[in-house]
C-alpha cells in the first residue's frame, strides 16, 4: 500500500512539474512575440521618421535652391487715367514738328471745341517725327508718374498697313484736368526703347505734305 502511494505521490509530482514548464514555455513564447511586435513597431516607426526626414530635407533643399534664382518685382509706377482718341473723320493737320502738346480749356485749339468735354478734361497729343516710324500707328498704353515732374509716355508703334502717305505717326487722347500740368515727358515703347519725338524734325521734310 505505502508503494503505491508513493507512486501515486511521485506522478503527481511530475503532472504539476509538467505543467508548470507548460506555462513558462507559453509564457516565454507570449513574450517573444510580444517583444517582436514592438520590435517590428519600433522598426516601422523608425523608417517612417527616417523617409520624413528625408523628404523635408529634400524640400529645404528644393526651395534653398529656388531662392537663388528668384526674380525680383519690376519696378511699378502710378498711373494716370486717360483715354485714346480716334478720328474717323475730319482729323487735325499734323503739327509741323514732332512734339508733344498739352491743350486746356483755355487753350482750346481752332476746330477742337467739341473733341472733349473741356471742363473736364485736357487734350494730350505726341507726334513723333522719326524717318523710321513712318507710316505707322501709335498708340498710348500708359502715362506712368516717375516723379512730381516726370511723366513716362508708353507706347505702341507698329506699322500700318493701310498707310503709305509718308505720315508721322501721332495719338491724341483725353487725360483728367489738370492731370498733366507742369509735366515734363518721356516717351518710351512697351519694350522699353526710347523714342525720340522729334522736336527739331520738320514734318514737311518726312512726310508727303505739312499737313499729313
């Protein structure tokens, strides 16, 4: 009897011992697979930080690289309003020089009495007298203020093609009163070349007749 208890003890014995390293060896397992889970989170982490890293790197350098070749602003200029003026019928003779002209209220020229509301407005005209630009339109794109006493003319000259009198070319256009009074001018084409209107240029000795 006492032998089969003590094989009974002894089985037993070896049951609990079996489970016992049954559960430490889950145990171990549970935590292998643990660790490798966050490893592998750690992992992905990692290369995510790193790809960040390099993709703002990559920006930075982009834009360090664009601000060497950014272009600064042109210089811009106010403004002032008017209007171009065409005649259909009627025009003006030519003056008999290249110039530029500013008429008033009070210096309202023979024939010009109904061109504009005179109350309102002055009259600009530029003429200009050179042998290149003969038999060509002129048009004003902009009256720029440089200064108090500086006003830049900019416009388009390109040849017409219904023209071949041998005219000067010349524009007249309606500008705010008073807009223009004590100015000085420039004028200058839209891609930035001077003209020179031609001040002690005769018309009559560029175009057809003197009063072209």
């Amino acid at each position: 009897m006492k032998y089969l208890l003590s094989i009974f003890y002894v089985s037993l014995a070896l049951l609990v011992l079996s489970g016992c390293s049954s559960n430490e060896k889950e145990e171990q397992s549970e935590n292998v697979d643990q660790t490798d889970i966050e490893t592998e989170k750690v992992e992905k982490e990692t290369d995510i930080s790193s790809e960040k890293d390099q993709e703002e790197s990559k920006d930075k350098s982009y834009e360090e690289s664009e601000l060497i070749e950014a272009v600064e602003t042109e210089q811009v200029y106010p403004e002032i309003s008017f209007q171009n003026i065409n005649w259909f019928f009627g025009s003006p003779d030519r003056q008999p020089n290249g110039g530029i002209w500013v008429y008033t209220s009070g210096t309202i020229p023979s024939g010009y009495e109904d061109t504009i509301d005179w109350e309102l407005n002055d009259l600009l005209l530029v003429q200009v007298n050179d042998p290149q630009y003969i038999d060509h339109e002129l048009e004003i794109k902009a009256l720029q203020i440089l200064d108090d006493n500086v006003v830049k003319i900019v416009v388009s000259i390109e040849p017409d093609e219904y023209s071949s009198d041998k005219k000067a070319p010349r524009r007249y256009a309606s500008v705010e009163k008073g807009q223009l009074e004590g100015k000085k001018f420039l004028v200058e084409t839209v891609e930035g070349e001077k003209v020179d209107v031609g001040t002690n240029v005769k018309t009559s000795e560029i175009s057809g007749s003197a009063e072209q």
